[in-house]
C-alpha cells in the first residue's frame, strides 16, 4: 500500500488457519516495532525439534518445550520470540 | 518439524537470517537452494493456532469482539504470576484461526496501545461492522469502499479499544466473519524479503511473487 506499508502475506502449505503479514509502515510516523504484547501461536508437528531450530538460528528461548494440559488437551509447548520481539508459541498436541 | 514447516515458521517470524544463512539481499541464491531442498520435506499438518494481542482491558476487549465480530470465549486461561488469556473463535466458522486477548500480570510494564499489529476480519457486511464500531465511539480510519486494485473488493479499516488496526473485508460469500490474518509490524522487512525469497520456492511463490509487484496482496480466501 504505497505510503502507508509494506507487507508480504504468508500462509501454511496446509492452507488450515489465518495468514501470518509482515508488514513495514512507509507513511513517515515513528512507530515502535520492538517488544510488543503480541503473539503468534503455530501448530506444529514437533514443537520440541522446531524451538531447537530457532534456538540455533540465534532467536531467544523463553521456554524449552515443556507438556502442559490445556482445557484437558495434553501438548508440548515452547516459547520464543522474533528480532522484532513478538512471542511466538510452537505447540505440538498429543 | 520439517523443513518446510520451519522456513514458514520463520517467515512468520520474519528471522530467518540463519534459516538462509544471511540476511542480505546476496544471499537470495542460497536461500533459494535451501528452500528447495526444504519445500520436499513439508510439514503439511502446521497451521497458525491464533494471534494474540495483549489488551488494556481484557473484558472490554472481550465485549467488543464477541459483539462486533461474533466472536465466542473458547476458554480463559489465566497463567499465575504472567498473564491471564482468553482465547477467542468464531463457533460458527471453520476458517480462520483463533484471537487471543492476553493482559500481563507480570508486573512488568507494557505498552498496550496502538501497537502497529493489525487484524484482518472477513465479515459478509463491512459496513455493519464499521457502523457499530463507530457507534462505540471508536475511529473507523476508512469506510468500506471498493478497492479497485483488489478486483473492487470492499475494504474499509477501523481500530479496536486498544487502536489495533482492523482490517475488514467484505466477502458476501460468508454468512460468518472469521479471521484472516494477523499483521506484525516489523522493522526490518527487508529481512523478511529475504526469507519471502526462501519462501516463494516453499509454499507461497505466487503470493510472494505478487507481493513483489504490488507491494500488497489481497488475502486469499481459504478453501473452506
């Protein structure tokens, strides 16, 4: 959208679920994009390999995958965040 | 979690700067090469659960999805000591995925207001949704008007309680809104680019190859 943002639209090859947008504002308003309350929650076929993934591609870990139960749902859950900051949640049900 | 799921995963999170191996441009060739060898290995279940925003107030936020949107509580999980969530869906809906309200208890302090993430709603009637926002006293930012661009699809754009953008696109298709994307404001797109790059050659080569000419794309209405 010229002068406003830039964006790329991303979905899963599953085509299951919303999209992920990367967007980049160009309308000139200083906007802070670091460490927002802002979180992306992927299912996953292995939460525990894809953290390991992106704790070797450098990104923070803010948990190691661990099993929760959630609303009697048992899965393997791990916490990471972007460059940008935002939380990201690999889930993997069981 | 194979390959091709990871490269989306790092798409999402716009940090693919060891999933291509750099984050310049020069690097595209490679990445390409990696993508490649990524996509046979696809992990064809991962889908994005929800977005979640954090809110000032999350039962004014909760109020003002469920009536405007239709939205429905799924379940409240509250996380002692670090945040308490209350995860959203549309029950009427097989699309889209869910929307999460998160306020921290944490103690530390976090900017709640016009963060530049944006939500994007397909809704059967953009201007109802529009018109109640605005009648809560909220900025609607553009009416619902046709995008000639988008093959005049109607597009109008308002903020939430908190000044999330909204996005709302009309598609007289649904007799329910659901959820069609959660936008991330990054500072470096750029490297997304790049990872867009590693991406085309995975699962979305002809939306990144538009993206690349437009500068934006319509989103695509999922198959149902």
């Amino acid at each position: 959208m010229p002068n406003v943002w830039d964006e790329y639209i991303f979905r899963y090859p599953s085509g299951k679920g919303s999209s992920v947008v990367v967007m980049h504002y160009t309308d000139g308003r200083p906007r802070n994009y670091l460490n927002n309350p802002v979180k992306t929650v992927h299912f996953v076929a292995d939460s525990t390999a894809l953290t390991g993934k992106v704790q070797q591609a450098g990104l923070p870990i803010l948990s190691q995958p661990t099993p929760y139960t959630v609303q009697g749902v048992k899965a393997i859950i791990g916490l990471a965040r972007d460059p940008d900051g935002y939380t990201v949640e690999m889930v993997t049900t069981q | 979690m194979q390959a091709t799921g990871w490269w989306m995963i790092a798409v999402a999170l716009t940090c693919g700067v060891a999933a291509c191996g750099d984050d310049t441009p020069a690097s595209s060739a490679g990445a390409v090469n990696s993508a490649g060898s990524a996509a046979a290995g696809a992990d064809a279940t991962a889908y994005l659960g929800a977005g979640a925003i954090g809110v000032s107030d999350l039962d004014v936020s909760q109020e003002f999805y469920t009536t405007i949107f239709g939205m429905s509580l799924r379940y409240a999980l509250p996380v002692p000591g670090y945040v308490d969530e209350r995860v959203l869906h549309f029950k009427d809906s097989a699309m889209g995925s869910d929307v999460v309200l998160m306020h921290f208890t944490d103690g530390t302090p976090r900017n709640y207001k016009s963060n530049p993430a944006r939500l994007v709603f397909y809704v059967p009637n953009a201007m109802a949704i529009t018109d109640a926002i605005r009648a809560r006293g909220l900025t609607v930012i553009s009416e619902p008007a046709p995008q000639a661009a988008f093959n005049n699809t109607v597009i109008g754009f308002a903020f939430d309680p908190d000044g999330y953008a909204l996005e709302i696109i009309e598609s007289t298709r649904l007799s329910v809104p659901f959820l069609g994307a959660i936008g991330l404001g990054v500072a470096d797109l750029e490297r997304a680019r790049v990872l867009h790059r590693c991406a085309r050659h995975a699962a979305d080569g002809r939306a990144a190859e538009r993206a690349e000419r437009l500068g934006r794309i319509h989103l695509p209405l999922p198959e149902r």
